[in-house]
C-alpha cells in the first residue's frame, strides 16, 4: 500500500468523518437536553438536503451547475427544512411521551415514536423521489476548486479535491456550535437543562422552549451535513438511517452527552471506514459493517458509557 | 394457503418479542435480526448438508443463545441505551447481510434443498411440508406460545414480571431476581423468534436480505405495542393488520398510481402511528379487566388459614454492622460505623440530615458497599454487595423512601411478588405453575395466604384488591411495610415510613411498628420524627458526621448532653425543637 493511497484514505474519512460529527452532535445534544435517542436523525439529514433540492431543482434531481441565486435558495430551504422536521418530529413522537410534572417518561412509546418518524420521513420522501438513488448539485461548489475536482496526491492515488472544504464547513459549524452552546445566553440555558432539569427550571429557564431550540439546532446541523454528505456520491432515499446508526456510534463513543467528544467520536469513524474499506482482505463489507457493530460493542462493554460522568442515583 | 402460514409465522415472532417488550418492559429492536438467524442459519445449515429438522433446532438454539448474550448486556444497560443498541444490532444483522454474499447469498438469497423433507429413520416417517403443514404447525406453536404466555403471566414468574417491569429498584428490593428473568425473557424470545424465521424460511423455499430489513424489527415491535403492556391478545391484532397490509398496499397502488412498495411504507407508517395512539386507550382497559379477573380468581380458591412467615427468633443479634467506612468522593459518609439489630426490637437510627443515616440503611441493604469494615447477617458474613436480592434471601429487606412506585398493581399482588422470596423452597415454580401441577397450587394458595397475612398485620386486609395509586398516602407506606414483610425478612430496614403522614396516620405505624417487632422483626428505623421514635423505639442510635455518637435507650440518649449539643442543641429548623418538645 503506497503512502498516497493511505493519506488519500485519512484525508477522505476525516470529511466523511466531519459530517458524521455534525449528526453525532444533533443526537448528543438531544440526549443530554431530554434523555431522549433521537432515532429519526439519520433520515431528518437526508430529507434536509433532498428537501432543498426538490423544491429549487424538481422532481428529477441532475448534477447540474447551479447560479448563486439556486444555490442559496437549496442551503436556505434545506436548512429551513431541518430545522422544521427536527421541531417536528420531537413534537409529535417525543414531547407525547415525556411527562416532566410527574418524572415519568414513557419509554417504549417513545423509542416506538422515534423509529416511526423515521419511517414517516423516508415514506413520504420515497413517494415524491421514486427512484434508486439521484446525484444530486452541489449548492456549495465544492469541486470547483480544481478543473477536474480532483487532486492528485504525491506517491499515487487521487483525492476528490472537495474533501478539504468538507471537512472545513463542518468543522467550523461544529465549532460554531460548540462556542454557541457554551457562550450565548440560549445554549448556557441548554446545558443548565442538560445538567439539571429541575434546577434549571427553579432557576426561571423556559424548560420547552429551550428543548425546542436544541432540536431546532441539531435539525440546523443534519441539514448542513446533508448538504455536504448528497453531492459527493449519489444518494438514495434510504441511506440517511444508516448514517443516523453512524451518528449514534460517533455520540456513543465519544461518550453520549458530550458535543467534543462526538466531534472525536465521527473523526475516527470515518477514517475507520476508510482504513477498512482500503484493506484487501476485509474491504467496503466490514467498513459498512463497523458503525453498528461500533454501536453494539461499546454500548454492551461500556454499559456506564452514557450516562458516565453523571452518576444518577437509583432513588 | 402460503400467506396464511406466513402471517402465523409472523406472529409467533411477535409473541416472541412480547415476552421482552411486554412482560420485561425492554425496548428491543432487533427482533427481526433473530428472525434472520432462524431463517438464514436453518438454509445455510441445510446446504451444507445437516437434515432439515436439525437445521431448524441448531438455528433456535443459536438465537437462543444470541438473545441470552444480548441479555447480558440489557441487565446493565439503562432502558434507552438498550433501545439504542438493539437498533444498532438489527442494522449490523442487515449490513451483514447485504455486504456480506457468503452468508446470505446475495441479493438472491439463500436457497433450500427441494423438496423440503423431515426425516426421522428412527420411526421411519417422512414428512414433506406441504403448505397446509406449516399453517398447522405455525398454528399451533402460535396457540401454545399464547396459552403458556398468558398462564405463565398469571403464575410466578408473572408476579416477578409484573414487578421487574413497573420498577427494576423495587423489583430488587424485594429479592426478584431481575437479571435472571430478563436475561430468560430476552433469550426465549429471540429462539422464539428464530423458529418463526426457520419455519418462513422452509415455507416459502428462499431467504433473501431484504425480507429480513430493520424494517421487520420495527413491524414486529409496534405490534406487540398494539395491545398495551402484557396482553396474550396484542401481538394477534397487531399482526392480522401488518398481515393485511400488502393486499391493502396493492389496492392504493394501483388507486393512486405509486409503487406498491412504497404505498405498503406508507400504509405501514400510517399503522405505526395508529397503533401509538390507540394502544393507551386498548392497552389500559383490558389489563384492569385481567387483573380484577385474576384477584376474583384468587379469592374464589379459598384462603388456607394464614401460616405466619415469621419464625419467632431468639432474641438474637440479625444483622450487625462493625466499623464500616463509606466515602462518597471527598464526604466520608460513614466513619466507623458500628450498629447491631436484634430480633424483636425496633431500632431507631437518628440523625442530622447529612449524617449518614441513609447510607448506613443502603450498606445493611447490600446496595451500598463499604470501603472496609463487616457486615454480618446472622452472624454469617453477608452476601456482596451489588445486587439487593441475595440480602433479601438472607433476611434483610428495606423500604424506599420514594412511595407509588408500583401503581397500577393491586395490594395483593404487590405483596404477593414480596412473598415470592420466601418461595425458594420450591424449584422450578415457574414451570410448574405452566404445567398446572397440584404443587403448583398449593403454593399459589400458601402465596395469596401469606400475602393476606402481611397485609393484615399492617391493617390492610380490606384494601386488597385495591391497586396502589387508588391508596392514600399512609396506606402506600404500609403497603411498603408489608411488601417487605412478606419477603420473610428478619430485619426489616425502613427509611423514613412516617414521611407525609398526619398525627393520627403516625400513630397507627407506632402501632404497625411494634407489632412487627412482637412477631420477631428486627426492625431498623430511619426516622426525623422523634415523638414517633420516642414511642416505639426499643433501642436508639445518634450519627452525626458518619459517626455514632451514642446508642442505649431513648431516654438515656436524649439526656447525653453530647447528643443535645450536636443533633437537637444547634439545629436551626425551628421543627425539630417542636418535636423534642413534643410529649413522649
């Protein structure tokens, strides 16, 4: 294996990884807020960028050259989109669920909720997007930064050269957010909840409207993960649950509840994936594989993994 | 015929899935994972030559085993993070197969070798499976997995079930094994699940990927959810409307001129969220009406004259705590903590808050382990820590302070699951109560008898068949006291009975109190009220700062001054002057 087919490998898992962080985040800050697993995230990414692209391109979706009019139009709606069905989906298959006054959650009923969001969202976009999969444009003109949109690497091996800035935009919106959750005055509330349901609420936060911000802002992050993740290979409607179980395994391993840690947590994932999928032996099944089996096996060797950090007592 | 026995596959994999989801109150979602391993496991085995029925037992067994080891991890696993990984697993069983063509065959799946035989040479039959073989065999596994579903809930193990799922805390308190049924829960289940997969498998004669897709483990789920907590019924309606789903899905197709595959997505999302909103509604009427037919059932058998569960001690030390240690971080909770119990008395143990007073309750209970120092049970050393339920069979049971926490349950059954514990005389009840051997009555009979008994002692007879939420808060304390009697406990370690009681309420526990101790409790009382402690207590100890700083009488260690000066002297909460003052 030459050196340029290994950095050609890093380079592209740490931008897939980037956008598995952006998910990762959405679902960590959703847990820490409402002790609730956000299982429709994956499918809200996809749905967020097919949304604005629907709506500005139709029904029949090509890899065309979008004008800059377009292409703010497809980051305006696809954002407004996420957003949209993250408040959504928590209203209608969460909030039911939760009764704060009597500190009594009702869990099958949500995780049943949560699974049928998601199935709600990948329905109903099937219906207006029939086929296989679609390539889709790219509102950020993201390979436009060489002629060919690729790049060759020394020692062999070519790069798409739209990793860079995939991996820039990503980080920088999670750094963003990061900065947004521990300096402005909504996201200091947000973790207060986080920490503390009842104090924070003796403390006179508004308990459901900041829950209601957070889920708006982890749909604002699937939707730029979205947009980042559908033009750099074509995409079906299918695949965001998948990249939901990604996230998850990113949250999970960079201990639930923590927006750093899930940042670290997709990073290594995503080179993961790519180191698998560059091995002979192993190649692109045990690289599908690793998010859920990740997902499985940390969750069952470290039990404590989600709630480490905050011992709850049993009474 | 074909699609008949296929829809009573199906719900034998839904009464499969109920027993975790229903009966243990677990959210799994992998349920169709298991399903795969039946189906895929019985074709790869039958391709490489093992005989057909063989196949069919080795691919059980192995899902079987695959639902004990994910039992392993739910019994630490909180309720959300077990949803999460059983999610995570229903996808890696289906990445596995897409990605992977050596197990599954590939998009086209898995073939079986045709025509599908049971041989057996030892009796010299030979069994083709026609169709109508499967819709009886399918029929009846469904029946009996229904029948002994339904009766096992009623017996033994149901109490335990009905416990573990309302309050896994409680469940332990009271000595359920909450590991152990779970983990059983879990791995019948999956087996279940998988012979309904095997059973597919064989039927329709291939086994590809996608009939086996996430998407089973979500159709298998909400069906049971259809039906509420714990009904027989449930998982039959859930499956007969996920069974008329395609037909129905190929009608508003072709109405509406859409995929049929996406229509049936459609239709299927339309039923989740139908089955989320009416299984409140369904889900809570007919369980009361199984549960007033179960106690009426009950009380028809006859009560035997009500044996005592107490066997008078000598008066005896029952549980003794020798210099125990506890540090919480940088709170040394507990600072050579020295305390004895003795049969037939009540002991109060009384302090500031912030004392240790709790602590000290949760390390006699084996909830809490002790940096160093012993604790003896009996005299023997007692069992580790971790778990409460080995001190329950011990002897040792506590309260929690937290009441309603089995609400929807009547009295009787709530104390019925703490006589349980007393019922390890017997092996394998569960089994027997699902074979309805006269053992297993007898003993359902000394249960309902023992139960009456602890909730006479607490005066609570006539309020039986009352569930707990239906109860005032004085009677949900002493149904917490008999709950704990029941299990047979010689030490008895309440935190805090009289909290939220009125004056008169606190009289009747005095009296509650001393009786227990006449019958040869040992009872440890952690209590504010010093008027009550005043009036019942035989023995009294004083912790401040996670020490003793004097035990005797009550009298005595209200006069040491030491005692004076450090819980009643200086404490400013104008309450507890009242009650010191209060006439003892």
């Amino acid at each position: 294996m030459s050196g340029g087919v290994l950095l050609q490998a890093v380079l592209s898992g740490l931008a897939d990884g980037s956008v598995i962080a952006l998910v990762a985040v959405g679902f960590t800050l959703v847990w820490s807020l409402t002790r609730v697993l956000a299982l429709a995230h994956g499918d809200l990414v996809v749905a967020a960028a097919l949304t604005g692209v629907l709506v500005v391109v139709g029904r029949t979706p090509v890899d065309i050259s979008l004008d800059p009019v377009r292409s703010v139009a497809v980051v305006v709606v696809a954002v407004a989109a996420g957003v949209a069905l993250s408040v959504l989906a928590y209203a209608v298959t969460v909030r039911p669920f939760l009764d704060r006054s009597q500190r009594a959650e009702d869990l099958l009923g949500w995780v049943a909720g949560g699974v049928t969001a998601g199935l709600v969202v990948r329905t109903a976009l099937g219906l207006a997007l029939p086929a296989a999969a679609y390539a889709v444009p790219d509102p950020f003109h993201l390979d436009a930064l060489t002629s060919s949109g690729s790049l060759g690497l020394p020692g062999g091996g070519s790069l798409q050269v739209r990793v860079f800035p995939v991996l820039g935009v990503a980080l920088v919106v999670a750094a963003a957010a990061d900065v947004f959750i521990t300096r402005s005055r909504l996201g200091r509330s947000m973790r207060a909840v986080a920490d503390d349901v009842d104090a924070a609420a003796l403390c006179g936060i508004p308990l459901e409207r900041t829950v209601v911000a957070a889920f708006a802002l982890a749909g604002l992050l699937a939707a730029v993960a979205g947009l980042l993740h559908a033009p750099a290979q074509s995409i079906a409607v299918d695949d965001g649950a998948l990249l939901g179980i990604s996230g998850a395994a990113a949250a999970v391993l960079g201990r639930l509840g923590s927006p750093r840690g899930a940042v670290a947590g997709g990073l290594v994932l995503g080179v993961a994936q790519q180191l698998l999928a560059l091995d002979s032996h192993l190649g692109p099944g045990w690289a599908a594989a690793l998010a859920p089996a990740v997902l499985v096996a940390v969750l069952a060797v470290r039990p404590g993994g989600l709630r480490a950090g905050r011992q709850v007592a049993v009474e | 015929m074909t699609s008949f026995a296929q829809d009573l596959y199906l719900l034998l994999a839904a009464y499969g899935l109920a027993l975790p989801v229903s009966y243990a109150g677990l959210p799994v979602l992998s349920q169709g994972a298991f399903v795969a391993v039946g189906a895929f496991g019985t074709a790869l085995l039958a391709a490489h030559g093992a005989p057909l029925g063989v196949a069919v037992l080795a691919a059980t067994a192995l899902a079987g085993v695959a639902g004990y080891v994910v039992g392993f991890a739910a019994t630490r696993l909180a309720g959300a993070s077990l949803a999460l990984a059983t999610w995570g697993l229903a996808w890696l069983a289906y990445v596995v197969l897409t990605k992977f063509p050596a197990v599954s065959g590939g998009s086209q799946g898995l073939l079986r070798p045709t025509p599908a035989r049971l041989v057996s040479p030892s009796l010299g039959v030979v069994l083709t499976m026609q169709p109508w073989l499967h819709v009886v065999a399918a029929g009846v596994l469904c029946v009996v997995a229904a029948l002994a579903v339904r009766r096992a809930a009623a017996g033994p193990w149901g109490l335990d079930w009905a416990a573990l799922r309302t309050s896994p805390v409680l469940a332990d308190s009271l000595g359920v094994p909450v590991q152990r049924r779970r983990r059983a829960l879990l791995s019948a289940g999956a087996a279940i699940g998988a012979l309904a997969g095997a059973g597919t498998g064989v039927l329709v004669g291939v086994v590809a990927p996608a009939d086996y897709s996430p998407l089973l483990s979500l159709q298998l789920f909400v069906a049971v959810l259809v039906g509420g907590t714990a009904t027989w019924w449930g998982p039959a309606i859930g499956v007969a409307l996920l069974a008329a789903l395609p037909s129905a899905s190929d009608g508003v197709a072709s109405a509406a001129g859409i995929d049929p595959l996406r229509a049936q997505g459609v239709l299927t999302a339309v039923l989740l969220i139908a089955a989320l909103a009416l299984r409140g509604p369904v889900g809570r009427r007919v369980p009361a009406v199984f549960e007033r037919f179960l106690s009426a059932r009950r009380s028809v058998v006859g009560l035997p004259s009500a044996p005592d569960v107490v066997p008078t001690h000598p008066a005896g030390v029952v549980l003794a705590l020798t210099d125990v240690h506890v540090r919480y971080g940088a709170v040394q909770a507990l600072d050579g903590v020295q305390l004895e119990l003795r049969a037939g008395e009540v002991h109060a143990l009384v302090g500031p808050n912030g004392s240790g007073k709790s602590t000290a309750l949760r390390v006699a209970a084996g909830v809490v382990a002790p940096d160093s120092g012993d604790v003896r049970i009996r005299g023997a050393v007692a069992p580790v820590a971790g778990n409460a339920a080995p001190r329950v069979q011990a002897g040792v049971v506590r309260t929690l302070q937290r009441t309603a926490m089995l609400g929807e349950l009547t009295a009787a059954t709530q104390v019925a699951i703490g006589v349980r514990a007393t019922e390890q005389d017997v092996a394998g009840q569960g089994w027997r109560h699902l074979f309805g051997t006269p053992l297993a009555r007898r003993l359902e009979r000394r249960r309902s008898g023992r139960a009456l008994a602890a909730l006479t002692r607490v005066g609570l007879s006539a309020r039986s068949d009352v569930p707990a939420v239906s109860l005032d808060s004085a009677e949900q304390r002493l149904l917490q006291i008999a709950r704990a009697t029941a299990t047979g406990a010689t030490a008895l370690l309440l935190d805090e009975p009289a909290a939220g009681m009125s004056q008169p309420q606190r009289v009747r526990l005095g009296e509650v109190l001393r009786s227990l101790a006449r019958a040869g409790h040992g009872v440890l009382l952690v209590e504010h009220d010093m008027a009550l402690v005043g009036r019942v207590a035989d023995r009294v100890t004083v912790l401040a700062e996670g020490r003793v700083l004097a035990s005797g009488a009550p009298d005595d260690v209200r006069a040491d001054p030491e005692v004076q000066r450090a819980y009643l002297g200086d404490v400013t909460d104008p309450r507890h002057r009242r009650e010191e003052q209060a006439p003892a």
